[in-house]
C-alpha cells in the first residue's frame, strides 16, 4: 500500500510540475508577459506574438513528450507498467 501512495504522489508531482510549465508557456508568454517578450524578435516576430501564435504549440509537444518519459521512468521504478 505504501508503493502505491509513493507512486501516485510521484504522479501526482509530475502532473503538476507540468501543467505550470504548461500555463507559462501559454498564459504566461503568450497574454501576461507579451508586452516584456515584444523586446525580442525571433525570426522578424516579437517573441510575444510568436509565442501566441507557435511556441505555446511546440512547448505543448515538448510537454507530451516529456510526460511519457517521465511516466514510463515511473512506471519502471514502481513496476506498474501493466507487462
């Protein structure tokens, strides 16, 4: 039983730790600190509009991607791959 607290715990904490990523990188680049990133161009864009309009979609890839490996790691570690 205690393995099974200490795994949804360690779940629990990457969920989380991932969705702050997640709102900063959409809420938080794309609305609240756009008029600060507009001080910056990538690629001839502000980098407000540009993470708008494509870094919060690639940083959403990025997230998925990390979530599975991090989960598979956790899976392995706990032995709860369901193999």
């Amino acid at each position: 039983m205690k393995t099974n607290i200490s795994y949804w715990n360690a779940n629990l904490m990457i969920v989380i730790s991932l969705l702050s990523i997640w709102f900063l990188s959409s809420f938080g680049a794309g609305i609240l600190f756009s008029d600060y990133l507009d001080n910056f161009n990538i690629g001839g864009f502000k980098l407000g509009f540009w993470f708008s309009q494509q870094g919060s979609i690639i940083s959403f890839v990025f997230i998925i991607v990390i979530y599975c490996f991090l989960m598979n790691k956790l899976d392995k570690k706990y032995d709860s791959g369901g193999d």
